[in-house]
C-alpha cells in the first residue's frame, strides 16, 4: 500500500520538477547568452544565484520582473 502511494506522489512531482528545470534552464540561457548587452556582469550573477537558490520563484521572478 506505501508503495502505491509513493508512486503516486511521483507522478505529480515529476512533471513539477521538468517545469522547474526547464525554467531554470531558460532563465539561465537569457541571462548569460541572449541578452549580454543589457546588463553588467554583477547584475547577472545575482540574477544567477536567485534563479539557482530560489528553485521555482527564481526563475518566476526573473521572468516577471527583470525580462523586457
């Protein structure tokens, strides 16, 4: 029966974690590829560290407050 449930929780929690990843990969690809000219270098290490530290609000907060 516990395993049932484990594998339960699992299945919500996989799905979660690709979209965490791949947020976090985006966001990350933005700040040091895509937009180089528009910020300085300590602008996007502390952008770094709040995508890698804050898993999924991070990259929310990236997008939301700092992607023009």
């Amino acid at each position: 029966m516990a395993f049932a449930e484990a594998k339960d929780v699992l299945l919500l929690l996989i799905p979660l974690l690709a979209i965490q990843l791949g947020l976090q990969a985006f966001c990350l690809l933005d700040i040091w590829k895509f937009n180089r000219r528009k910020r300085d270098r300590q602008d996007r290490w502390v952008w770094t560290i709040v995508v890698l530290i804050f898993s999924l609000l991070g990259p929310l907060f990236y997008l939301v407050f700092e992607r023009k």
